[in-house]
C-alpha cells in the first residue's frame, strides 16, 4: 500500500502516485495531514521524462524493457537514497547480476563488455574511495553503495562506456 512520506502512514491506493496527489487525488494524508513529498513528485516527473525519451530513442522490444527496468531500478536507488541517506547493497548486486544476465540484449554490447564495465566502475570508485581515505584521514569520503551503484553503472553501460556513464553520473 501506499504510505506517507512524513510518517510512513498508510493512504488509500488512489494515492499511490504523488503526482495525482499534487494535482487533488487524496492530497492529504488522512492520519497526519500531510501532502506529497515534493522530492516523491519530481521523481515521478522524471520517470515519465525518461521512459519517453528511452520510447524515443531506444528499439523497441526486448531492449527497450531491459533499459525502462534499468531507469526504474537506478531511480528506485535514487529515491530511496534520497529519503534514506542510504544505498541497500542487495539492490545494487541484484542490478548487477541483472545487468550480466540481459548484457546480450542491452547497450553494453555483451557479457565481456558488461563485465569489465562493473569491474572498471567498481575498482574507479573504490580507488576514488581509498584515496579519500588517505586524505581525510579515516573519514568517510563515499559510502560502500557508491562504489556498488559505479560497478551497477559499468555493468549496464559495458565497457568503454562506464567512463562516459561515471562521469554523466557523477
């Protein structure tokens, strides 16, 4: 069910997209009064912006799926860093494996490509993570899940890709 972005309490289906409840559908939370996250309605927004430019852009079939599910996935990692503060690992290594799996079928040309694009963005952030280290001294330059979400990039864009894709991502 959907749930309140202020306190996590639950809404009646009707209010499942933040965008309708911007527009009157349910706008209020019924429990706490409070209405749609702003943050919740731009990402939906977005996903319209990018599911059509993928329409647009991309062959349709088998490719354009894979790359609308690896738009969903990358913004479901957003939004949940976004509200969270966090990246879950499992989201980023299931992307990966997926990204490995559908590689033949996807922009990253191959499982070769795909996989030395993971192994490229992984060892960049982690060597970007390392130094961090050094020079602040055992502060935190990035979290674990940077490093995962570069090796999830790399996986889905191949190799020489992820160098294009870190940086745009970046």
């Amino acid at each position: 069910r959907p749930i309140c972005a202020a306190q996590g309490c639950s809404l009646a289906w009707v209010a499942a997209s933040q965008s309708l409840r911007a527009l009157g559908a349910a706008r209020e939370c019924p429990t706490c009064g409070a209405g749609p996250a702003r943050s919740d309605v731009l990402i939906e927004l977005a996903m319209v912006g990018i599911f059509g430019a993928l329409a647009l852009t991309s062959p349709s079939g088998s490719a354009l799926a894979i790359h609308a599910a690896f738009a969903t996935l990358l913004m479901m990692i957003l939004a949940i860093d976004l509200r969270h503060r966090q990246v879950y690992l499992i989201m980023g290594y299931g992307g990966i494996v997926l990204a490995l799996l559908a590689a033949p079928l996807s922009m990253s040309g191959g499982w070769l490509s795909a996989a030395v694009g993971g192994l490229v963005g992984g060892l960049a952030f982690g060597g970007l993570y390392l130094l961090g280290r050094a020079i602040y001294r055992g502060g935190e330059p990035l979290g674990t899940g940077d490093i995962t979400i570069a090796a999830l990039l790399g996986a889905m864009a191949g190799f020489p890709d992820v160098l294009t894709a870190l940086l745009v991502g970046i």
